[in-house]
C-alpha cells in the first residue's frame, strides 16, 4: 500500500530514502508543497480539530515519525516500512544538499537556536547553503515572508510547534512558492546542543519517548495521548 489511514489521516509508506526521493523530485517540480512527519499527538489533535485535519490531509507527504504509527499500522494489518523522524530526514536532506546546492531557509524556536543550529549544521555540512535564519517568536511575519520571497529557498523548515508548523505554512509559506516545507517541531534545538537525542539503541528500539520522558518530566501529560491513540486505533479496527 502507497498510503496507510490511521484514524482518518493517510500516512505514506515510504522508507527513508523515498521519502528523500520525492522531495528531491519536488524541488525539481517547484510545486510548494508541505511536509509532515506525523506522530500519534498529531493524529489525536487532527481528531478534534478539522482545520489541523484538513492541513495534514492537503501535505503532499506524511511520514509516521512516532513509534506509535508503526504499532497502530501493524494493528490495524497495513504494516508501514519504517519510521520516518523528522530530525533523520532532514539529516538527510542536508547530506543530499551537498551535491545538489538546496538552499535552505530556518524559521523557528527560541532567538538564538535556530543561529546556533544553523552555524553547528555548517561545520558538520560545510557545502550547504542556509539563505535565511529567523527565530520563532514573531507577532508580524510579513519582514519574514518578504525575505522568503527575496532568498528564494528550496527548503523551508519551520520549527513553531505542533499545528502552528504546519498551519504556517499552509497559509503563508506555500504561498510564497517555496518548493517544499518541512515542520520540524524541536529539531534546532538538537542541533544547537540545547537537546539531546536518546542513545542510538534507545532509537533503534522505538523507545525514544522514555528518554524524552526522562529528559523532561513535564513531558508526561503529553505522554498520555499515546495510550489514547491505540485505544482509538484498536477500537476503530476490532470494535467498530
């Protein structure tokens, strides 16, 4: 299956490297396009709210970022390839830059992190090309689309939060012609050194959210809408 639903939003069976495969082929297109990697918080908030809904819907990809989808699409017999994380694939995507000169432009976090990610991604990266860095917290984003407009970047990623992202870009960005946008949620801050990712074994298991439970107890409340979601999922494919 080319699309897996999961509760009403389709996520795309891709592995890794397809999904690399075809943002590449939409900065070839020039076709603004969204980019969602999806995680069960995600699905569950597109459950009450029909606009987030509508926005997940209208992505041009959605990838199954949280080890929940992977559970949830083995529940439900429509096994996925693999998770997907929005830090991997944009890991990814800086990699690929090296050879085919993407130019890319930050939106996001904190003042100061998105500048810190950005001079940590070039040292790591030191071919790539990041046109434009702006933090997160602005009232009035017409200085940053304007600048959008001016840079003309392939990639956009904006790191804003869960729903605010993604409805940015729905509204602002794609608009503005940027071949393709990415929602990120907290990726800068790992690569500023503000945050840490779990051990690799910790990734490989599917076990990332413990680490981050631990990280960040605050977390737990959030942590909740994971045992909803799969209440959800199974009811929806054995009950209903």
């Amino acid at each position: 299956m080319i699309k897996v639903p999961i509760l009403g939003i389709e996520i795309d069976n891709l592995n890794l490297a397809e999904v690399v495969g075809r943002i590449n082929d939409l900065v070839q297109q020039r076709r603004p396009s969204l980019i969602v990697t999806a995680n069960p918080e995600i699905i569950m908030r597109a459950r009450q709210d029909r606009s987030f809904a509508n926005c997940l819907k209208a992505a041009e990809v959605v990838t199954a970022d949280g080890i929940g989808l992977i559970i949830a699409a083995e529940l439900l017999g429509t096994p996925l390839k693999e998770r997907v994380t929005g830090i991997d694939l944009i890991t990814e995507l800086f990699r690929e830059s090296q050879s085919k000169n993407y130019r890319f432009y930050f939106v996001g976090a904190k003042p100061g992190i998105a500048e810190k990610a950005a001079l940590n991604i070039r040292e790591k990266f030191p071919q790539i090309e990041i046109v434009g860095v702006r933090h997160g917290y602005f009232q009035d984003d017409s200085a940053i689309i304007s600048d959008i407009l001016d840079k003309k970047p392939d990639i956009l990623l904006a790191a804003l939060g869960m729903g605010k992202q993604e409805s940015w870009v729905r509204e602002r960005v794609i608009p503005a012609g940027v071949p393709v946008s990415i929602g990120v949620g907290g990726s800068f801050d790992v690569f500023a050194g503000e945050a840490k990712r779990a051990p690799r074994w910790m990734q490989r298991a599917g076990v990332e959210w413990l680490y981050r439970l631990f990280k960040q107890p605050s977390r737990f409340w959030r942590m909740l809408e994971l045992p909803k979601f799969l209440t959800a999922v199974i009811y929806s494919r054995f009950i209903r």
